[in-house]
C-alpha cells in the first residue's frame, strides 16, 4: 500500500452524534421521529421495550464523547475520520439563521482531529433532512432545499476550510431514483402517472445539489478534494444464461452506472434522456452549465461495499433476514458464498471486482468509506470484554482483496475506512446491529469498551496492511 494510504473509519451524524437537543439544534427528519415516537409512547408503552430505533436524541452521543472517541482513534493508529454535518446543526431550520454554538461544535471536533493527526473526511449530507425543510417544502422536491442547500454547503467551506481537506458530498445517492420519497414527506403512489416525473425531479434536485458542492468547494478551498458517494450493489448472473447475464448488466447500469455517467459526464445518459422524455419531465435540459463546468467534475469516487447479490430469472429466494435498505434490490442469493448472520452475503472478492470495475471505467481516486460486518452477535462479558473474531476474519478478507486491488491490479485507491468503526445505531433501525472496533454501551451512559478487532486493527494499520493475521 502507498504510505499515503488513509487508514480510519466512517460514521454519520444521525446514527452516531447524539446531543439532539444540545447546542442549538434543529429539528432533522430523524430527530422528528424521535418526537413523534415519544409523543406515542404516552399512550403506548411498548416501544420502549422494543430495541428497533425510535429515539435518535443520543445515539452513541459522540457530542459528548469526541475527546475520548478521538483519543481512541488515535491510539488505533487512524489517519482518516469520516462523519458527517448534521445540517441542522447549522442550519436549525435549514435556511435562515446560522448556528454559531454548531459552527464551534464541529470546529473543535475538526481540529481536535487534526491535532492528533487524522484526516477529518467529511459527508455533507448523510439523510438527516432538516424537518422544516421537509414541512414548507417537500425536502428534496422543492427548488427551495436546493437554495437552502447552497447556503449551507458555502457556509460548511468557509467555516471549516482550514481543518478539512476531504468532502463527501451525498451519501448514497445512486439510491436516489428507487427511493424518490425519502427526504421529501411526499408520497406518490407508484402507479400514478405523477410518480416518474416526481421521482426525476427529486433526483435532479440532489444532482444539482452535488454539482454545485463540488463547484464551490473547488471556488473556495482549492487544495481540498470532493468526491461522490454511492451504494455498491455489485450484482452477478446467477447462472450463465445470457437472460440472466442481461438481466445483471441492467442492474449494475440501473444502480451504479447511471448514476456515475452522470457525475463524471456532466449528461444524463442518451438512454436516461429518452426515459426522462418519455416521462413528460425535462431535467435532462436544465442546468446542463452547472453540471457540465470544468469545476463540477469531482477529484474521486467513494463508495460503500458490504456484499454482493446474484441476479437471474429464476426467483431462488430473496433472503428474509435481509429487509435492509441495501437489499431492497430483490436480489437472489448466491449459491457459492456464505451469509453472515444478518443474512448479507459476504463476498471479499467482490471489492477486488468493483475496485476494477470502477477505476477502468472513470480513471478516478477510489476511496472506500464504508464496508464492515454489522451484527448481533457482540456480547459484552463481565470483565468487559467482546470477543469478535467473525469481524477481524470478515475484515481480514476484505483488506487481502483490497491489497490485492491496489499492489496487483493498480488501483488507486485513497483509502479505507470500515463503517461504525465505534458502534452506532444501525441504518436499518437496530441498534444493536454493530460493527465497531470500540463497543458501545447504550444502557450505561454509552461508556466505551475495545473490542478484539480494536487490537488485530491496530496492528494492521501499524504494518500499512501488511500483518492481518492468520
Ligand atoms: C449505508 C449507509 O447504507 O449502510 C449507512 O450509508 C448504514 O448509514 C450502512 O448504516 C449500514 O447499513 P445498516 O442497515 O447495517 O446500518
């Protein structure tokens, strides 16, 4: 591995920061169901005793933590950090009136960072939509979020420009066109001919919104480097009929490519265009300047990487357990790998695989922000300890890929940076989902414990990847 290699971890503010109520903080999508859960269990006692996510007001409250998180990092060996800004940090209302208790919060956690070497990589928006935004104007559907987004991302660059030199902008986004509601408070119903030209609008929407922060972060912070963030659903034909070979070109096309042509390109693809036609939508004329300015062209590509799915004509079973935002893709299972116990595949070549997809394909700096083995299975013992080795094995394969990748492929690829590297509330509303190297203990005031995998990671970031054990 190059010595610059970013060794860290990933997180995201809604999951992981906390203090929901603290420093002057507005209302967030999340934090909304957290308020209407709390008004329900008034008169309904159960959800308490449930562990699915219904209260976001603390999460691994890293708000009250980030000196002794940080100084854990530390002593792992991290060079990179990510996490995200939650808008209404900033922004309460998301537009309007700027926070300055928010500005200072995440200035001191930036520099508390760099202080002690790490690299802050920093998402702009990790699905915490402010609530008033999606009140006055459906979240992403409104011209007025893009506004609002604007402002925000200038104020992000001018305040902190000096501590961070790595930016994300959307996470996830590719997901964007399956899931055109989320982010909106706005429903429209699959089958009524109003749902493509809103889910194209939505989409453009974000589009113009990652445009425009890479525009502006180049503007503005001209040593910094932005990228885009995507899902990878890296899918293979579940046999070689060429219907089923069909069927996973469209699929990868459809989740990742689409998405990526239009990042790198500036132009939605000639397909695309006749879809979006065809819709009665013209997103595909508008804002091509924007999106199309030599400063808009983002400097990499990162991505998440947890499994890969088989596609093909026969129907073998999308996997039960698996009711995840990532498995939405109704992908079947593969009949070669293993699953963990959270019923994701669990494919290390895969990363090998798409980390040469992705750089034949762009020739840009790939960075991996999120991959990792989120399960139930850590137990916290009586000398508080936590035994993982199904995580230090999961990562083991990974990082071997992942060297592979980069040492024998010629891969550049910026770094790695497994997700929840301190637990934090799952995605798919559980928190006890994990995948940190540092346990978390939510029911005594989110004390901190190291896991095995704390260790066995330390030693691999000391070595440069070298050492990962047998
Ligand atoms: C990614 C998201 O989709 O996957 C994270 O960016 C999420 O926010 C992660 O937590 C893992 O998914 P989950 O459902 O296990 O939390």
């Amino acid at each position: 591995m190059n010595r610059n290699f970013l060794w860290g971890g990933s997180t995201s503010a809604f999951q992981f920061e906390g203090g929901s109520n603290e420093g002057g903080k507005g209302i967030s999508f999340y934090d909304a169901i957290t308020l209407s859960s709390k008004k329900a269990s008034e008169s309904m006692e159960s959800w308490m005793g449930s562990n699915k996510v219904k209260d976001y007001s603390t999460t691994s409250d890293f708000y009250h933590h980030y000196k002794e998180d940080i100084a854990l990092l530390k002593e792992m060996g991290f060079s990179a950090f990510r996490m995200s800004i939650a808008w209404t940090r900033i922004f309460p209302d998301g537009d309007g009136r700027v926070n300055p208790e928010g500005i200072h919060f995440y200035k001191d956690v930036f520099k508390t960072l760099k202080d002690n070497n790490i690299e802050p990589v920093v998402t702009l928006y990790h699905w915490d939509m402010p609530q008033s935004l999606i009140d006055r104007y459906y979240g992403w559907y409104g011209k007025e979020t893009i506004e609002a987004f604007k402002k925000y991302v200038d104020v992000c660059f001018m305040e902190f420009k000096d501590y961070v030199k790595y930016w994300l902008t959307l996470n996830e986004n590719n997901l964007t066109p399956m899931l055109p509601s989320f982010g909106t408070g706005k429903k429209v119903s699959k089958d009524s001919p109003e749902y493509l030209p809103f889910a194209y609008e939505v989409y453009h929407n974000t589009n113009i919104a990652h445009f425009y922060a890479v525009k502006r972060c180049h503007e503005l912070i001209p040593d910094a480097k932005i990228g885009c963030m995507i899902a990878s659903s890296l899918a293979y034909p579940l046999t070689s009929a060429p219907e089923d070979v069909l069927l996973t070109r469209n699929h990868n096309q459809k989740l990742t490519y689409d998405y990526l042509d239009l990042l790198t390109t500036g132009r939605y693809t000639p397909k695309n265009c006749i879809e979006i036609e065809n819709s009665g939508s013209d997103i595909h004329k508008r804002d091509v300047d924007l999106f199309t300015h030599p400063l808009s062209k983002m400097d990499f590509i990162s991505f998440s990487y947890y499994y890969s799915v088989c596609v093909g004509e026969e129907q073998n079973a999308a996997d039960e357990n698996a009711q995840t935002m990532q498995m939405m893709y109704m992908a079947l299972k593969n009949p070669r790998l293993k699953q963990s116990s959270f019923g994701w595949t669990i494919d290390p070549l895969g990363i090998r695989i798409l980390l040469n997809d992705l750089y034949d394909r762009y020739q840009l700096p790939l960075m991996i922000v999120e991959n990792g083995l989120g399960v139930k299975d850590d137990v916290l013992t009586e000398d508080k300890q936590v035994h993982d080795p199904y995580r230090v094995e999961y990562l083991r394969q990974h990082i071997a890929a992942i060297k592979d990748a980069v040492d024998t492929d010629h891969v550049e690829c910026l770094g790695y940076l497994p997700w929840g590297c301190i637990d934090l509330y799952s995605a798919s509303g559980d928190r006890e989902k994990r995948y940190g190297f540092i346990y978390v203990d939510y029911d005594d005031n989110c004390k901190r414990y190291k896991k095995d995998s704390f260790y066995w990671y330390k030693k691999v970031i000391e070595s440069n990847g070298e050492e990962l054990g047998d």
